[in-house]
C-alpha cells in the first residue's frame, strides 16, 4: 500500500517554586481563578486539600470532599464508571460486532474507517487494534500542526509502516495559527492549547465528512480518561470564544484554519452525515503500560516523559504555562486517572507531582523556540505571559450551550464522568 497522501487532608498551599506547583506546608490556598473579571478580587481563601484516594485537590476549585476526604471525582467513579467498566475483560464479541458493522458500512469505499494518529499511546494503540484485532482498513489522518516533535513523526512513521495504513496529513496553515496561538496568549485565558486541539479535531472531522468516511475511531478511553481536566484549567471547543479572542487580538484573517462547532459536530455530522465516532480502546483490557510495551516490541515505538509531551508547544503549555501562571498541573487528573485504573499508587502518584514536569533548562529553550516561531521577542513573550488572568467568561462564548449538552448527556446515560462546566 501507498503510506503516504500527502488524602487525610494534606493541609499544605500549592506555591510556585521555579516553574512547577509545590506542595509547601501551610493552611490555605486561594482560588486561582474567578468567574470573570467582576469576580476576580472576590475569590475567597479556601483551605488546601488533597482527596485521600487519588491525587486532585482544590487547585480544582469546584472539588468536594465527603467525611473521609474523597473527592467527588472518586465518589463518581464508584458510583457511574466502574459498575460498567470491565477492564480486566476483553469485549471481544461486541468489539468484532462492532466491526462487521463498520466493515458493512464502508464496503464500497477506499477505507472504511479513519483514525487521528498523533504517536501518542492511545492512539498508536488504538491504530494497532484496528488493523491487527478489527481487521478494519483505516485511514491514518495526522495533522501538522507545526509543533511535533521528532519522537512523535518517528513513532507515527513507525506505526504507520509497522501496520502498512495508508496516512493523510493535514498541515494547518502556520501564519494564521501562529497568529491565532499568540492571540490566545494575549487573551490571558488558561486554555493556550485551543487553537492546535481544535484544528486537529476539526480537520479530522471535515475530512471524514467530506470523504464519506461514517466511522470516526477514536482512542478516548475510560482506561485513562475517568477524570477530565476541570473546566477552569482547559476549556475547549468553544468556537464562540476563539473567535472573539481572535478579533479581539489578532491581526490576520482566517481562511483556511480548519473549524467545527459543537452544533455542527452533535448534530450535523451525526444525524444528518451519519458520522459514527466509536471508543475501541473501551472493548479491551487496557492496561497502559502493557500496551505501551507492546508497541515498542513491535514497531520500535518509544514512550514520551509525559502525556502529550510529542508537541514541543503542549509540552510548554502544560509543563510551565498552566502551573506559572495559574497554579494548575494536568498530572493530577492523569496520575489520578492511573490510581483509579490501578496501574499506580498514589504513594508513587504523589512522588511523581514532587518533581517539575520538566527540565528548567529544556523549559527556557522551549520558551525561546515558540516566542522566535511566533514572531515576538522573549522579552515580549514573557511580559503577555505575565499579563492578566483571565476566564472564557471574559470573553463571548457558548458556555451555555456547552452546560445543556453536558447535561442532556449526563440525563441520557451519555456522559459518566463529572464534567462540570
């Protein structure tokens, strides 16, 4: 084939020390971030508190604890996830059910599948489940965003080699995302991945459509994914807010940026495109590091120091940007997610929050790197990054439809997990 077309309560207050978040000993911690620029001098001091069962705490802002001090993502985890998760039984049966079904539907097409591969974990896994297990014909669809780094393209030219897929990249346009990335920071807002999240799943989609391909597999997963980051650390897929960010403080016009609002997704695509997004990933026993294990033995595919860290900019974002500049760290709802999953303690889990995400020196080249690609100094990247604190609800945005959405969701058994917007 052609592979190429183009706890008890840990009473301490989270502080910054370099340029991670620190447990240091003390009695409170103040909200970090408000609902909106009116209520940002009100946010009142709250204890500091860490959930006994897993590792996520009141950086969290809307986290309850009960008398034992679990945390409301642990006591929903009980309650609506782990009595229909089966994660030590391989759902085989419904899983080649499930590809009859797309085999069926694709029958008269080039590929009868198609999945976003990053060279991440989940999604080298789920490629390698497709094709080896499903026996589907699946479309590997990369973006280029313009931030991969070289262990994510060797891991996806291996999997894509090691498994014989066809590839389609989609490379987004660089001024216009730069222009938007930089307006993103200007905005103040803690959700700087927006603009590269939303092309990658925006041009996933499209292309789907466009090309009739009903079958969109996907490497989300309840393995991994029990607990989402809050709302207030990354808010995402609010095209309403990007847009008006991007007016507010952009300076180029955009006309090829890919685009999908969450009507035309929910609603466009599934009903009247009949666009099936489907979880493989959800019908095995995932276990991770197993999985992990496999991939390297088979294809040569080598592991990241952490969850998304293929893209230098994400790297960034997550490593020094969401902790500097408001105090949150995204190992928390990861590690907590692996504790639930039993794959880590929390003893390690704690261990591993003890050190920065990343090497300082590497921070200050990654910092220089996205300042030069996004046409500013240092100096200048440094002082918007220092700039205000803002909210999504400074901005216009579709907060309100994403709440009823997440709701009709919950109400439909769609939704388990304890998204709260």
């Amino acid at each position: 084939m052609n592979n190429t077309i183009n706890e008890a309560t840990d009473n301490k207050t989270n502080h910054i020390v370099g340029n991670y978040v620190s447990d240091t000993e003390s009695n409170t911690v103040p909200n970090t971030v408000s609902n909106g620029e009116a209520n940002k001098t009100a946010s009142h001091i709250r204890p500091y508190q860490r959930c006994t069962r897993c590792v996520m705490d009141t950086t969290d802002s809307k986290i309850t604890f009960d008398e034992n001090g679990v945390c409301d993502h642990c006591r929903n985890f009980d309650k609506n996830i782990a009595p229909y998760w089966k994660p030590k039984e391989n759902r085989m049966d419904e899983l080649m059910q499930l590809a009859e079904t797309i085999k069926k539907a694709g029958k008269n097409s080039e590929y009868d599948c198609i999945l976003g591969l990053s060279g991440g974990a989940d999604s080298s896994y789920l490629a390698y489940i497709a094709k080896e297990v499903m026996g589907l014909r699946p479309l590997a669809f990369v973006v280029d965003t313009g931030w991969n780094l070289n262990v994510a393209v060797d891991n996806i030219e291996k999997i894509v080699k090691g498994l014989d897929l066809d590839m389609y990249t989609e490379v987004i346009n660089w001024k216009e995302m730069a222009d938007l990335q930089l307006s993103f920071f200007k905005s103040g807002i803690s959700s700087q991945d927006f603009p590269q999240d939303h092309a990658i799943f925006s041009a996933l989609y499209n292309y789907a459509v466009k090309h009739k391909i009903h079958y969109v597999l996907t490497g989300s997963n309840n393995a991994t994914e029990f607990i989402r980051p809050p709302v207030e650390w990354i808010y995402m897929n609010d095209l309403t807010m990007a847009m008006d960010i991007h007016k507010k403080f952009g300076k180029r016009e955009l006309k090829t940026y890919p685009t999908c609002g969450m009507l035309k997704y929910k609603i466009y695509y599934r009903y009247f495109k009949k666009m099936h997004r489907v979880y493989p990933l959800d019908y095995v026993i995932y276990n991770k590091p197993e999985a992990e294990q496999l991939l390297h033995e088979k294809y040569g595919w080598n592991k990241y120091e952490n969850k998304h860290y293929e893209n230098v900019f994400t790297r960034f974002f997550e490593g020094y940007y969401l902790p500097h500049k408001f105090g949150f760290d995204t190992r928390k709802n990861v590690l907590s997610n692996e504790i639930l999953a039993g794959t880590i303690t929390r003893e390690e889990a704690i261990k591993r929050l003890e050190q920065p995400p990343y090497d300082t020196d590497l921070m200050m080249q990654d910092k220089e790197y996205i300042a030069k690609k996004l046409g500013v100094s240092t100096e200048e990247f440094e002082a918007i990054i220092e700039g205000p604190k803002k909210t999504p609800e400074d901005y216009k945005n579709s907060m309100w439809m994403i709440r009823l959405g997440v709701a009709v969701n919950k109400m439909l058994g769609m939704e388990r997990r304890n998204l709260r917007v």
